[in-house]
C-alpha cells in the first residue's frame, strides 16, 4: 500500500515538474517576442529618424534651388534696367 502512495506521489512531482518546465517555457518565449518587438520597434524608430532627415535635407536643397533662382532673375532684371537706361 505505501508503494502505490509513493508512486502517486512521485507521479505528481513528475507532473508538476513539467508543468512548471512548460510554463518556463512559454515566459522564456514570451520574453523573447517580447525583446524581437523592441527590436523592431527601434528599428522602426531608427527608419522614421533618416526618413525626417531626408526630407528636411530635401527641403533644404529646394530653398536653395528657388534662392538661387531668385538671385538669378534678380540679376536678370538688374541687367536688363541697366541695357533700357543706356
């Protein structure tokens, strides 16, 4: 009769040993989503920074191109006030 406890008894320290080496498990793979899903989320973060980057520098080179633009048909103009007053 004490063989049979302690088989049932052991049985159930089996059962809970993998229960709790099943529930390691899925928090060490939860944990590890976790840790890819702030991975991702910095790279993300990462890509939105150069794409704001890339904008402004194109904003810039735009400015630039209508200033000197500008300065161009100023020039224009000036030379041709300067031909109409000769």
């Amino acid at each position: 009769m004490i063989s049979v406890l302690m088989l049932g008894m052991v049985a159930c320290q089996g059962a809970d040993k993998k229960a709790n080496e099943a529930a390691n498990a899925k928090n060490a793979a939860v944990e590890e989503q976790a840790e890819a899903n702030k991975a991702k989320v910095e790279a993300n973060a990462k890509e939105a920074e150069a794409n704001v980057k890339a904008e402004e520098e194109q904003a810039k080179e735009e400015i630039n191109a209508k200033a000197n633009n500008a300065k161009a048909d100023n020039a224009k103009a000036d030379n041709a006030k300067e031909e109409q007053a000769k």
